[in-house]
C-alpha cells in the first residue's frame, strides 16, 4: 500500500505544479499534501526533505508555511521533517 501512497503524492504534485500559479494557489494545497504522502511513506524521502530544510531557509519557510494551510493529519508529517523541532 505504501508504493500506492507514493504514486498518489508524486501525481497530486505533478498536478498541484501548474495549479500553483493560478490567482487561488490551490496547487499549494495539491504539492504539499503529494509530499506529505511521500514523507509519510518514505524514510529515505523524510531525511532528504530533513537535510534540506537544514541547509535552504527559503526551502524551510515554504515548507512552515504549507504546515499552516494543510490538513492535519498531514502538518504533522511536515513537522516531523522541521531539524529545528527535532529532539
């Protein structure tokens, strides 16, 4: 089930890509729950997106801001990849 969770995440960003530069950034929405499907899915993705938000502020601060305007059940899974929350 988890490659059907991957496949699902990488189409909702493939779809959210050209959404996102509509005048209501619905495609936001779309990329950053694909990715947080991933993320969930993924161990290898988790730390990829972890390293990356340790070394691109811009990067990070895109990622804080999906966590405020998606879903919750999937805020969480972007939580888990924030290096500065991490214990």
């Amino acid at each position: 089930m988890s490659i059907v969770y991957q496949i699902l995440g990488g189409l909702l960003i493939l779809g959210g890509i050209p959404l996102f530069w509509t005048p209501v950034p619905v495609g936001l929405v779309m990329i950053a729950v694909g990715l947080s499907l991933i993320i969930a899915n993924s161990d290898a993705a988790r730390e990829w997106i972890r390293t990356w938000r340790s070394k691109h502020a811009r990067f990070d601060r895109w990622l804080k801001k999906a966590e405020r305007i998606i879903p919750h059940p999937f805020d969480r899974i972007l939580e888990e990849t924030d290096a500065s929350r991490r214990g």
